[in-house]
C-alpha cells in the first residue's frame, strides 16, 4: 500500500470520510460479541483513549486500530510516506506514543487492555471475538 498523496484538496476530501468511531470493523466485532452475550460500553469516555468496546463488568477496555493512524509496521511504512512527511510523521508517531500511556494508564487502573488492528478483526473476526472471549473467561475463573 502506498501512502503518496496527490493533492492537498484530494487528501482532505478523502480524510474527511473516515469515521473515528463506529467504523465497519468496530460493529463488525460488536455485533460478534452480542452474539456471543457479551454485554459493553461502546466508545467508554470513563478510560483514557475511550476504548472501542469496555466489558465494564469485567474490566476489559478493547481498542480497533487503524493500521495507517495507529502506526502498523511504522518502522517500515513511515519511509513510503512522500508527501506532506513533517506533519504526518510526527501525527502518527503522537498517536503511537498516545496509545502506549492509554494502554499503561488503563493497566494501572486494574483493566485488561485488548488491542486489535483493523485488519485482524476484518480477516480473523473469530479469531478476535475467541480472543476476548477467552479474557473474559480467564477473568471469570480469577474470581
């Protein structure tokens, strides 16, 4: 994937479409735990970095990242960036940082902190549902 934007106007307009919340994946996985009766919070504001999901009974926050936004592979994917190099280098690398001290600040609370890419809970939804199913189950049988 390449990340070489074309104009200023057209990036914007393209920007202006992605959503930061209720994203398809988000109620992708929402609805997979419903299913499962999993009950949650969704976009909890009482956690740093509102989680996507919170299971508030059981103190498990669950963040969907976007792969761009959030830094997949940054090492490697900050270097195919061509345009506008010192405003999103330095954007994306913030948020990277950011989830780190959301993730700590929510640990130290006493929750379990579950990250997913994007693209996992897409390709691997049963897989991501099983995963904070099995949470959810290790905490019950810590009880």
């Amino acid at each position: 994937m390449s990340y070489e934007f074309d104009t200023t106007i057209e990036r914007s307009n393209l920007m202006k479409r992605i959503h930061s919340k209720d994203t398809k994946v988000e109620i992708m996985l929402r609805t997979a735990l419903w299913q499962k009766n999993v009950r949650y919070r969704k976009n909890y504001s009482e956690l740093p970095g509102k989680p996507d999901i919170a299971i508030t009974s059981k103190k498990i926050a669950v963040f969907i990242d976007g792969e761009f936004w959030h830094g997949f592979d940054w090492d490697n994917k900050k270097n195919k960036i061509k345009s506008n190099r010192t405003y999103w280098i330095p954007k994306i690398e913030r948020t990277i940082q950011r989830d780190i001290d959301n993730t700590r600040k929510i640990e130290e609370m006493g929750w379990i902190v579950i990250r997913f890419w994007e693209k996992e809970v897409k390709h691997n939804l049963d897989e991501c549902t099983n995963k904070v199913l099995d949470v959810i189950n290790t905490y019950e049988n810590r009880r």
